[in-house]
C-alpha cells in the first residue's frame, strides 16, 4: 500500500490527493531538491543516496544526462557538456559574451533574443537546459513521495531581475511544472532557521559559495520578511580558496607556474581537500607527486591556512558593509548571522563574519541544503498543508523601474528596494495637441537620461480622443508580482483605451552589473542633474515654441500688425538658436524673454476669446 | 482492541514530534472516502479526546477513537522503505480488497 506521512491535527488528506509539494535550490554549481515529511523539511537524495546533484547537463546522440554522470563528459565533449548554465539563464548574447571568454559553447544566430547553444541534439536554450535538470529532481522527488507534485518553489538569487525570473519560470514550465512561487534564496535561508516566527529583527544572511558570493539584509515585521539590501562578489567564493592553497604549495614544492593543466588540476584537487580537512583538523599533510616522479610533502596548518585564505575572507566583508549602508543599519542592527554556502564550513569564515557582525553565525544546518530546505517549507504552506501559517514573504525590486518622458528623461515610477509585490500609478499627459497615441518606453536603472539605463520593453497607447495638449490624462500603472515580475498598463482615463505589456526576457544584468549601474548613478549624480534641468528647460522651450507657433497661424495676422509680428517671431527664432544651447540659463532667459516680448500678444487673445465667448449672449447669460 | 506500534515507526515518530515542538502523540484512525469506501488518517495529536483509547508502545502515544479502532483492531503501523520513498504503513489484518495503491480499502 502507498506509504504515509503524518499531518497536521485535521489535515489529513483524501486519498491519492496529497498536497504534494517540494523546493528547489537551482544552483549554478549544485541544485537540490527538499520536501516536508510529516512536519520536516529534509532533502531528497536519489538512488545512490547523494543529494547533490550537479547543475551539469550533458547532450549526447542517444539522450540527455544531467548530474555526476554529464560532469564526467565536461572534460571529453565540453562543447555538449552545459555546465553554469545559471550564469546564462535569462541574459542576451552580450551579457553572456562579456562574462568572458569561460564559455566553450557555441552560439547559434547572434541576434536572438534567446541564445541557443549547439550541441548534438539541436539547439538549447539556457532555459531547456535549466528544465533538464528541474525534470531530474521531480522524478526524483515523485519517485520519493510517491505522487505527483501539486507545485514548486523554486529559489533565486535576490538580484535576479525580472527577465532572469521569467526565464526561471519558463524552465519550470517547459519541464511541466507549476511554480507556486519564486523565492528569494537568502529568504529562503531565513524561512529554513525559522526566522520567521522570531521576534521582529534584522538578519544578515551571508552565502559564500563556490564561485559566488552575496550578502542580503533581511528584516522581520510583524513575521513579514522583507529584503532591504543585496550585495556581494560574482567572482569570489571557496574555488579562490583552492587556489590560495594551490599557489602555497606550488610556492613550497617549486611547481613553475606554466605546469602543464593536467598538474594544476590536480592540485586545485588537493588544495580543496586540504581546505575540507582543515575545517576538522588542525593540520593537514599533503603529498603531491611531481613531474620528474618525485614526491613532495608538506605540512599545511591551520594557522598558515588562515593567513592564506585571510585576505580573501576579507574582502567579503566590504560588500557586507556597502549592504548595510544601503539598508541605512549598522552592524549592532543585525540579530542573527546565517552561513548559507559550502564555503562556510570553513572555520575562519565563521570566526571573521561572526567578529564582523558581532553575533555567533547559525551554522546548524547544512549550509549546502539550507535553502532548499526554506524554500521546501515555504512550498507546503503554499499547498496548504499548514493552513495556519500567515507567512508572507516579501522581496525587493533590485533597480528602479520607470518610464521615458519627453526629452529623454527617466521618471521613476517604483523606486529601487521597493518591497514587491507592488502597484504604482502616475499619470501623464500629451505634449502636443491632437496628439492620439503616446509610446511607453519602459526603463529600469537609476541614471537620469534614458540613454544611461537599461530599456525592458516598449509599447503604444493608441486611441487616445484628440485633445489639446495638456488634457489628457494617461494613467500608467507598474504591478511587480511576488515572483519579481513586472507588468505595465497605461489607460486614458476619459475614454478608458488601454495597452499593456508584461516583460518577458530579453537580457539580464550581473549582480556586479547592477552595482556599476548603482555606483554610476551616485557618481554621476551631479551631471545628471544639470543633464535633468537642461533637458526639461529644452522640453518647455520647445512646448513654448509649439504654442506661440499654433497662435500665430491661428491668428496672428489679425490681432498684429506686420512690425509686432517680427518682433515677436525674431523672439521666436532667438529662443529657437538657444534651445540646443548646453546651458540651462541660457534657455531660461530666452524663454522668460519671448513670453516678456509676447506679453502683448497673450492679452490680445484673451481679450479677443472672450469678446468671441460673449458676442451675441447679454451680460445676465454669465451669471 | 489493540493496536501496535513498530520499533522503526516508533522512531520516526518521537523523531518527528520532536522536530515539531508540540504533541501528545499520533492519531490514528479511518474516514469514508476514497475509491475503496475507508480512508486511513495519520496525524499528530494535540490533545487526546474523552473517548479515545490510548495505546503506548515504545515511548509513543498512539491515540484511536472508538469507531476507528473497530475497522483498526489488530492493526501494526510500521515504517518502510520502497525504492527513494518512505513513510509510514498501516498493516491491517480486517482488510478485505482495497484500491490499486492501497490508500483506501474496504473491510
């Protein structure tokens, strides 16, 4: 008979009607997959008992292998063998090009939105890839539950940006699963230390892993999680750590540094499993066999270990102090210290986050499932299988999101570190009269001009009723879903036309891409101020030139006579020649000097609109 | 009546209990539904109700209500292994046939 789990009091379910349900920790090196059984979150491993598996797919003639057994084709056939493809997911050709020159792979057609890479099976997208391995650990999660799974939660780095979240759910998708949410990974770490039913804090959740690393600021209130900062390094984790230890010993057994690969490798071997020993030891031996067929052996303490991993350790701490400043907190803000990342099982990375943040790290559970295992929880109570639980989880959007007004400024509809989900509005309005469609170009970035942030998606709002400019009112609303998901709908409010778009993917930005992008905008911010004021004076210019024009050829030639009428298109012109000026006085003058030079001429119009209004009508009809 | 409580199941509930903090025990116990007529019910138990009969078997209260315990009499709950699954398992002599899986039955 089928084999049961224990319930919740009143929970039990109906027959072949389990709220089956499991998290995954998508991971660029290691994915994972967890599930509660009877109350516990606990990680599933496959047949040979590992619960690992590498985030490695491999496509050969006769089919598709993901984990250990793809890995071992990584050497042999790297051209077919995906290894990373985290790194990939979401972003454009450009992105992943300038991720550097690591990536074997070859892409197929250049322009698409969606790279592919050519392998014996066809094309790939990094999105199938990512589904070849989803499907792996829901077999292995149905074979281990056995039923099909009512839903997912899948884990993200907090930085993702919407079309890396897209993508992430299409993968699911693709593989024919339904994705209960997206979280957050170090939420996820968070939910996995039961945070969550603490008293309200703050939390720092710290993950080193093998090639990453980022540090998030979480706060807690009234038991909802709320992501206030992310920071950290694309290009540091515990594989710089091997190579610390692997330089020392090449240093000590006088390895020259052009050995051939097949040696190095080896030694980044040893190194790392010097690194692993020395988190129980305190000293470790190692034996390296050299070139000439002697071998060398060395002792390697933990003392010396420290001093050489020390530097490297603490260069982790600068973005954990930039992620505090944006959070505007300061080390005695933070509770609790969670190590997420096999890289933190090294004892000095504890002992140098601990005295940085003046608290005892949590370290009890496996720093390598601990999101999982969050994320595995958060995905019963989404089932329903805890009806209690008034858990809500709340992200942050990691860049500004905004629209294009005339002259090419941005203006911010949802600031960065926004919680989400989230819905703004604003409205705005034509520029010319009769104008009928408007275009929403949508940006995300924090620079002031258009051309310095980052475009998602553009569309139009046609069908507007012809109005003078200024009347109309467009209602453009941005809706950022739980998943990080944007969607934006512009509606004419009097005639109630409406367009929308939701982003899908196009491209993604790095973590590192969107500090450069936060630290532009601080370094800029000056230039991008006056580039504001001299970009608005230009737009009223050219709004005043647009009017005075409309004016003259509606009546000009009768309420001026020829003289008047110079002088004012001479103003007309002088404010013209200035309007490209690069100084934002300059324009205001020459606009402040035509309305002086023009004075006259409004007073006429009134008083010639109003004669035209009364003509006919007795004084008693005005009153 | 009885109802009896393997070593293993045993040990995966007071792992269990311990892990959620709270409870007197498990429920055990059999609903109408299913394809088959009865259903099993495994729950953890908060507190044990007047008529409840209450057996205890390796350090686990094993909480049965009156109308269950005549479908359940005799019944051993076990805990196995069948490839990567595992759970719990009711092994009930007064079933007569029940579904293709076993999840519901008829006695």
């Amino acid at each position: 008979m089928a084999l049961l789990q224990l319930s919740e009091p009143g929970q039990s379910a109906a027959p072949h009607q389990h709220r089956l349900a499991v998290g995954i920790d998508l991971g660029t090196t290691n994915s994972l997959v967890a599930t509660v059984r009877s109350g516990k979150a606990v990680t599933l491993a496959d047949s040979e008992g590992e619960h690992l598996l590498p985030s490695v797919v491999h496509y050969a003639e006769d089919g598709v292998v993901v984990g250990r057994k793809a890995w071992a084709h990584s050497a042999s056939d790297p051209m077919n063998t995906i290894i990373s493809v985290k790194r990939l997911i979401g972003r454009g050709l450009s992105d992943i090009k300038s991720l550097g020159s690591s990536l074997p792979y070859n892409f197929q057609d250049a322009e698409a939105v969606v790279p592919r890479i050519k392998t014996v099976r066809g094309a790939v997208s990094p999105i199938e890839v990512s589904s070849e391995i989803l499907k792996v650990l829901v077999k292995r999660a149905e074979e281990s539950l056995g039923g099909e799974l009512e839903g997912i939660v899948i884990t993200v780095p907090a930085y993702f940006d919407d079309a890396q979240r897209q993508a992430t759910k299409d993968a699911a998708t693709i593989a024919g699963l339904k994705v209960l949410r997206l979280l957050n990974e170090p939420t996820a770490a968070a939910v996995a230390y039961g945070l969550d039913s603490k008293a309200d804090g703050v939390h720092a959740i710290y993950d080193l892993g093998g090639g990453t690393f980022d540090i998030s600021i979480l706060r807690l209130n009234r038991g909802v999680f709320e992501v206030l900062s992310t920071g950290g390094d694309s290009a540091l984790g515990g594989d710089d750590l091997d190579h610390a230890v692997a330089e020392w010993i090449m240093q000590q057994a006088g390895i020259s540094r052009d050995a051939d690969h097949s040696m190095l490798r080896r030694l980044l071997q040893i190194a790392c499993a010097a690194k692993e020993a020395l988190s129980e030891t305190d000293h470790v031996q190692i034996d390296v066999s050299l070139a000439d067929g002697t071998t060398w052996q060395g002792d390697l303490s933990r003392d010396q270990f420290n001093t050489l991993v020390d530097p490297l350790i603490r260069k982790t701490l600068a973005p954990c102090r930039r992620a505090l400043r944006d959070a505007g907190l300061s080390t005695e803000d933070i509770e609790d210290v969670v190590m997420v990342g096999g890289s933190t099982r090294v004892p000095r990375v504890r002992e140098l986050v601990g005295e940085f943040f003046k608290a005892d790290p949590l370290v009890t559970i496996d720093p390598d499932r601990v999101v999982a295992i969050g994320a595995a929880i958060q995905a019963d109570i989404l089932v329903g299988n805890k009806p209690d639980s008034e858990m809500l989880l709340l992200d942050v959007n990691p860049l500004s999101l905004g629209i294009e007004t005339m002259g090419g400024l941005v203006e911010k509809i949802i600031p960065r570190n926004t919680t989400i989900p989230v819905a703004r509005a604003q409205e705005f309005t034509t520029f010319k009269d009769g104008q009928t469609a408007m275009a929403v170009h949508v940006l995300q970035g924090e620079r002031e001009l258009v051309t310095d942030n980052r475009s998602l998606a553009r569309f139009e709002l046609r069908g507007i009723p012809p109005m003078v400019a200024g009347a109309a009112r467009i209602r453009v609303t941005f809706s950022v879903d739980a998943d990080g998901l944007l969607s934006v709908e512009a509606e004419e409010q009097s005639s109630g036309v409406k367009a929308s778009v939701e982003v899908k993917p196009s491209y993604g930005l790095t973590d590192g891409e969107i500090e450069s992008m936060l630290k532009e905008s601080i370094d800029h911010a000056q230039d991008d101020m006056e580039a504001r004021k001299l970009r608005e004076q230009q737009v009223e210019a050219e709004r005043v030139i647009e009017a005075l024009k409309a004016a003259l050829a509606d009546d000009g030639s009768e309420l001026l006579n020829t003289e008047e009428r110079d002088r004012v298109e001479s103003a007309l012109s002088n404010l013209a020649a200035t309007i490209n000026s690069d100084s934002h006085a300059k324009i205001k003058a020459a606009v402040e000097s035509l309305e002086k030079s023009c004075e006259f001429y409004v007073e006429r119009r009134m008083n010639a609109s109003v004669r035209r209004a009364m003509s006919g009508h007795s004084v008693d009809d005005f009153e | 009546m009885t109802i009896t409580i393997t070593e293993a199941a045993a040990k995966h509930v007071r792992n269990y209990l311990d892990n959620r903090g709270s409870g007197v025990g498990i429920r055990l116990g059999v609903r109408t539904s299913g394809c088959s007529g009865m259903a099993y019910v495994l729950e953890f138990a908060d507190a044990s109700e007047a008529d409840d009969q209450i057996f205890e078997q390796h350090g686990v209260k094993v909480l049965v209500d009156p109308k269950s315990l005549l479908y359940l009499d005799g019944t051993e709950l076990d805990y196995t292994r069948e490839g990567l699954n595992e759970g719990f398992k009711f092994n009930n002599p007064n079933v007569k046939d029940a579904c293709g899986c076993g999840e519901s039955f008829n006695v």
